[in-house]
C-alpha cells in the first residue's frame, strides 16, 4: 500500500503547513480550498515560507521551485480521484467536515486513505460517513507544521493495520515523528497540555503571578519554548476554548472546564495572535504587550 499523490482539503494555517511538507517530502501534493482567492492565498502563504528558507540558507532555489513544481490547488473536489492518502484540515465542525467525507466518498478510489488533522473531533464519528471506515484514521500534526516534528497517528476500531502501517511508514517519509493513538478526546498532546493552560487562566485569576511572570517561569523555569498565554495565543483561543469544551463533556472533571476569563476573551473576539489581541496585544509584533491587569479581567 504505497502512498504515491496527496490531496489536502483546506488550506489555512494548519493545512497549508501540512501542504508545504508533503510537497518538500516529495510527494505531489493537490490542495483543495472553497474558493479560487483562498487556493491563491494558500499557495501563496507557502511561497513566501519557502522563499524564507532560501534567503536562510536552509533551500536552494533549486529545491523551491521543484517543491512549487509539486504543489497544485483547485477548488474541485473531484481532482482528488487520483489522490492515494487525503488529509482533511478544514473547520473543526463535525458537520462540516462530515458533508466533506460523504462527497469524498463518491470521488475517491476504493483503495484510497482518509485521515483528518482534527484535534477535537471524534475520528470514530467521521469514519462512519464514509463507507469506508477501514480506510480511515486521524493524523494529527502541531502547529507550525513545517518546524513541529510529531504528527499523532490516531485508530479507531475498524481502521486496517496496513492502512495504519502506511500512515506511519508515510509520517517518517515526511521527516516527523509518529505517535500511536487512540480515538480519544484530546488524543494525547491535547489531553495533557490543555488542562495545563486552563490551569495557568486560574492561576492568574487567582493572583498567583502576572500573565507575564507565568509565561517567564514556565519558559525559563522549565524550558518551555513558550509560556502558556503565548502559546494559547498562538494556537487561538477559540481552538483552546473549543477543545476544552469536548474534553469537558466527555469526562465532566474541574480540570477541562474552561475559566469565565478565556469565555470572555472568546466572545469578545480576542482570539489571540490571529485577531491582533487575546492574553497579549500584538500591534506591536515584535514586542507583545500583556493585558492590562489594573482592570478586572
Ligand atoms: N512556520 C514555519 N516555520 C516557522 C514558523 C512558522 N509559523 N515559526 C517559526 N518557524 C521556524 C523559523 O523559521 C526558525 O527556523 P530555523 O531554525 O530554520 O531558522 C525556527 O522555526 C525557530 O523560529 P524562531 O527562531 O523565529 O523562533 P523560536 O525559536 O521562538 O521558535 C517556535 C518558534 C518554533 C514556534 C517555538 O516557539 C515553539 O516551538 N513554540 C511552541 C509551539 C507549540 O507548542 N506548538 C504546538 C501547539 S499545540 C497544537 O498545535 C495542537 C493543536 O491541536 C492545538
């Protein structure tokens, strides 16, 4: 069972990540997005991270334009039919991604593997919009794709071994690590981390520190690459927020249920890095500034 071409629907901040390391891998890689301005504005977004790792050093120009040579996007799902492995990486909605696989379904080869980037949707669930379930798993990847080494590699009770065996055989071809999971919420990386960071909103709301001397002792303290507010900024705190709640209602414990603080900062728009402003105010890039604690948060 050898995976040969690759189709990635959706192309945003996780997809297109995972776009960049197939095609670098070597793999001939089809994206499919909603529209043909967001095909532009994802093949774009990996034209310039490229671009970046040739003025670095770290890729000759030569290898740029043969991994652009790889790389095509389409708004037509029905390209996907020569696709040997599809990863999904649109909205984190099981009704979404479900109208997706069920027109998957009807497009892709019999023999062909499905596997969703989702982090918080039940695996179990969209298999079962398929008739293919044996066909089918999660792959996991961390953002930023291109620099995160690990890729969660999730079964579920009909996924095949061999399907398994291929998507692990094809995680190392791309460069990354691969972790065996299960078709539980969270899987592992979620699971662990996010009652982390609940943890840190309720040690702020408690006065334990500031949102920077929590981040600064977390980084410096136990070598973290980030402090918990800029990562959960990083991530999106509608991400957090929405992982949080799937946890929380699979096992009802204090730890997943999300504080007021990261509700309030979710409906009000402050997402985070990507909204300009969430635990930080980024107007500034290269110098974020940490919510004012003076007013009550
Ligand atoms: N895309 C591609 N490459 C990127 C990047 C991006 N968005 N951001 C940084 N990089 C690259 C840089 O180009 C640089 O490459 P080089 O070593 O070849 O020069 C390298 O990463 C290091 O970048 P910087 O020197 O600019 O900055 P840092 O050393 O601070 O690293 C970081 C940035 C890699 C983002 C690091 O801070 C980090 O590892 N942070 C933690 C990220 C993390 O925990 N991710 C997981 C989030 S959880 C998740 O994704 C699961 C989901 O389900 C919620």
């Amino acid at each position: 069972m050898e995976i040969r071409e690759v189709g990635v629907v959706g192309c945003g901040l996780m997809g297109s990540g995972i776009a960049q390391v197939t095609a670098t891998a070597g793999f001939p890689t089809l994206v499919v997005e909603a529209s043909q301005e967001l095909c532009d504005r994802g093949i774009e977004n990996i034209s310039k991270r490229l671009k970046r790792l040739v003025e670095k050093k770290s890729l000759s120009a030569e290898q740029q334009s043969a991994i652009q040579g790889r790389l095509r996007a389409t708004t037509d799902l029905s390209k996907l039919s020569a696709c040997d492995l599809v990863i999904e990486a649109i909205l984190e909605n099981l009704e979404v991604k479900n109208k997706l696989w069920r027109s998957l379904d009807g497009v892709l080869r019999p023999e062909a593997i499905c596997a969703s980037n989702t982090s918080s949707v039940s695996i179990t669930q969209m298999m079962m919009a398929t008739r293919r379930p044996e066909r089918f798993l999660g792959m996991h990847f961390f953002n930023p794709v291109p620099v995160m080494e690990l890729v969660e590699l999730v079964k579920t009770l009909a996924t095949d071994p061999e399907v398994y065996e291929a998507a692990v055989e094809f995680t190392r071809k791309l460069g990354k690590t691969p972790v065996h999971t299960f078709d539980r919420p969270g899987f592992i990386v979620n699971r662990l981390l996010v009652p982390y960071l609940l943890d840190a909103i309720r040690a702020l709301e408690e006065g334990v520190g500031s949102i920077t001397d929590i981040d600064r002792s977390m980084k410096l303290g136990c070598g973290h690459p980030m402090g918990p507010f800029i990562l959960m900024d990083f991530i999106g705190l509608d991400t957090v927020y929405y992982i949080a709640n799937v946890l929380f209602d699979e096992f009802r414990e204090g730890r997943f249920a999300p504080p007021g603080l990261l509700k309030r900062l979710v409906v009000a728009g402050w997402l985070g890095r990507k909204s300009g402003k969430g635990f930080y105010d980024y107007s500034d890039p290269n110098a974020p500034k940490p919510l004012d604690q003076s007013v009550r948060l």
